[in-house]
C-alpha cells in the first residue's frame, strides 16, 4: 500500500475533466512505488484462547525479506529508512509502541543509472526484537488476534534535502483458523506482451529490466502506442479461507491488480485488473503506454516502465522494462 493512494484517486477524476492536469501514471518526482515482503503472510499453529507462548512463537516465525521500489526522474543518491512497527495513524508507526529499524542511510550512487544496481532492501530476523513488535500489535489489537494481526513496514524516502516522502506496506502474521487455512504467496507473470500500433502494427515480448541494463529495448515512433498485457500463469488467483465470528468459514478467490507507472509519457489506466463485475467477467489487464507528445520528442529518449501487481491479501510483485521514443520522421 502506498499512502499516495488516495491523492492520486482524486487526480485520476480531476485528469478525466482537465487535459492539463498532471497524470498519476507518469512519474515527474521522487516517488514510492511499492514495497514486498517475501514471505507476505506467515501462518502460525497457536491457541487464541490462551496467552501467546514466546517461546512457541519464536520457532515458527520465519525471516522476511523485504525490498522497496522507488521511481525517480532525476540521478541523485537518496536516504531511505525500512521501519518494522504497530501500525498507528495514516499508514504510519505508533509512536508508543515497539519498532525495529531494519535499515537506514543514504544509498548512492543512484538506484536507475548504477550498475549493479543498489538494493532497497533488507531483512527481518525471527527474533526477540520481532517478537515484541508482534505481541504489541496483538495488544492494540481489539480482536487480540482473531483474523490476523499486521506488522506495518514504514518507507521514508528523501532526496536533495527535500520534504520526505512515505509509504506502508502490512505484514500479516495469523493462527491456522481454520486448520486449512494456508499462507499467502507473492503473485507473478508469465510475461508481458506488447502491441504496438502504428504505421506497421505488430505484438511481442516486452523485454524486462531497467533502460540501462537494456541492450535493445522495445523502440517505437513518438505517437505510437503500447498497450502492454501481463501474461499470467494458471492457478495465480488463490483460493483462501477466512474464520468468522459464529465460527464457520468463508471461501474467497483473490483478485489480482496491475499498477502502471512511466518516467516519460503516460499509461490509458493507472489500475488494471481486480474484482469481477456484476455479471462474474474479470475486467481487462492491459495498459496502453503513449509517450510525449511527437512535437516534444526532439530526439530518443527512454521512458522507465514499472508495473507493481497486488493480490488483495497483501501480496506484490514488480516488474521493470523500458520503452525507446524516437522523433516522429
């Protein structure tokens, strides 16, 4: 979850009546993107009519990784802090509770342009120190654990002196109610295909990885368009169960979203994907990149393609390519 969220649901329908109006799918400034956790939920056999039981706990947590996606049209070192919490208000740390600071500092040279690339990431240890967070998160929790209790990953991302900027992801840690109730996994994709149109129309892999790691990325006429589809692999969607009050059980199968971001142009849909309509259809996956206008595009320049996928029970995945513009003849 990235705290923009919001604002950038009220610039979509501001965009929709203003031609003007900046689009949230390019992306102008330093801005999170997304942050996964791998795993993103640990199922744990206790008892939630007892006290949890440290020790008990402490042997089945698992180490989680955790990697964070920024996107930045300007090359510049940045300072990152990952912040493991109880989640408070507005996405943020509680204050009054306990908290890890898995990592913190400046990380240079610039994420986008250097090779290798430096890492946003860093992992959470199955230790005491997590332990306290979890049993903090379980007090301030009115149902004590019921449904799952979720560790808050805080992002605080700065550049060039600027005002901060933040964004949260949740961790779900939950008990094994209903016995079958399994852990979630990550999401993926097959691949991407791209679609080209133009003076020649044409469809293809879209090749992944930064514009600086790309040899030959996808190249394509200013005023071209990219409609760009996930390709995704049978049985993604999982189906899952949830414990209710009265004791029964309930059965879902996740949904799965696309979120579309770009360096230099814009996408048709910043959101592809989710649930299913009135009549049971899945909605569409695809996107369609269009860049700078041609009269702007005086001579090649990359645009960064990033598109973060979600499942609805916290799990995220990104993928990374890069689309060449070149002058309109």
């Amino acid at each position: 979850m990235v705290t923009r969220a919001a604002l950038c649901c009220s610039a979509l329908a501001l965009a929709a009546c203003d031609p003007g109006f900046e689009n949230p799918t390019e992306v102008i400034d330093l801005r999170p993107l997304a942050i996964s956790a791998e795993p993103p939920e640990q199922v744990l056999d206790v008892d939630l009519t007892m006290p949890p039981n440290a020790n008990d706990l402490l042997r089945q947590l698992r180490p989680v990784e955790i990697c964070a996606l920024a996107g930045d049209p300007l090359v510049r070192s940045l300072t990152s802090t990952l912040t493991v919490c109880v989640e408070g208000r507005d996405a943020r740390c509680d204050a009054s509770r306990p908290r890890i600071v898995l990592a913190s500092g400046v990380v240079t040279p610039d994420p986008e342009t250097a090779i290798p690339r430096p890492q946003l990431c860093a992992r959470l240890e199955p230790d005491a120190n997590l332990l306290a967070v979890l049993l903090g998160a379980i007090d301030a929790d009115p149902l004590s654990g019921f449904s799952g209790i979720d560790l808050l990953i805080e992002w605080t991302l700065a550049a060039d002196g600027a005002p901060a900027v933040y964004a949260g992801k949740r961790v779900r840690f939950a008990a094994r109610v209903p016995e079958r109730r399994t852990a979630n996994q990550n999401p993926t994709v097959l691949e991407f295909t791209a679609s080209v149109s133009g003076a020649e129309a044409r469809m293809q892999p879209l090749p992944l990885g930064r514009c600086v790691d790309q040899l030959e990325p996808l190249t394509i006429t200013a005023g071209d368009r990219v409609t760009i589809t996930p390709v995704e692999p049978e049985g993604l969607r999982e189906t899952y169960v949830v414990p209710t009050f009265d004791g029964g059980v309930r059965e879902f199968t996740e949904t799965i979203e696309y979120q579309w971001y770009t360096s230099a142009g814009t996408f048709s849909t910043a959101v592809s994907g989710g649930r299913r309509d009135a009549f049971g259809n899945l909605p569409g996956l695809a996107s369609a990149f269009r860049s700078h206008a041609a009269k702007d595009v005086l001579a090649a320049e990359d645009a960064a393609i990033w598109i973060v996928q979600r499942d609805e029970r916290l799990g995220v995945a990104w993928f990374e390519s890069c689309v060449r513009v070149l002058p309109a003849p």
